[in-house]
C-alpha cells in the first residue's frame, strides 16, 4: 500500500495513544503529507513525554526522507511541543510545515 496522505487526530495527554503513534508511522514510509489534529482531553492526563519517547522505537522512513506536516488545533502541551520538535529535528526534507493553533493555546509552555 502507498498512502501518501495521512491525518490522525491524536490525545496528546494520554500517553498509551502516543505510543502507537510511531508504529504506525513506520507502516507508510512514502507519506508525504501528515495531518495531525490535537484532539482535547476528557480523561486525566496519563503523563509527559519527552524527546526520548519518540526515539526509542528508531528512525521513522517518512519522517526522515520527505514530509509535510500541517498541525491543527494546537493547544500549547508539552506533549505537542516534544512531537514538532522532534519532527523537526529529525526530517532530513522538511518541504513545510502549518501550524494552527487552538483558540485556548496554552502560551505557558512555549
């Protein structure tokens, strides 16, 4: 399968759903565009992650050959902020990337 486009809306707080983010990213090395919504938390925040989270399970293809990434209703977590960092740091062809951020954008963090 080459899925080239690909949006997840995401909890940023909970950290179990993080954690299958990366696995899933591995199955679609020719993604070129990524759409991530930050999707708003009923639930207790389940913990931070940090730089190394999103290291430990290896080099995401997509991430570091090509990629658009477009960041809707960011919120200001930490959580977030580790993920466009490492997003970042990491595409070695990062073609662009929009953010959008929440109305209730937390300037706290940043």
């Amino acid at each position: 399968m080459n899925v080239q486009i690909l949006a997840l809306e995401l909890k940023f707080e909970v950290r179990n759903e993080l954690k299958t983010v990366s696995g899933f990213l591995k199955c679609f090395p020719n993604l070129e565009t990524l759409y991530i919504k930050s999707a708003k938390v009923d639930e207790q925040p389940t913990g931070k992650v940090s730089l190394k989270f999103w290291l430990e399970d290896g080099p995401i293809a997509c991430i570091r050959e090509h990629m658009k990434v477009v960041f809707h209703e960011l919120q200001g977590s930490a959580n977030e902020i580790v993920l466009l960092k490492f997003i970042a740091e990491r595409a070695q062809v990062l073609e662009e990337m929009v953010i959008v951020v929440s109305v209730s954008f937390n300037l706290d963090v940043c």
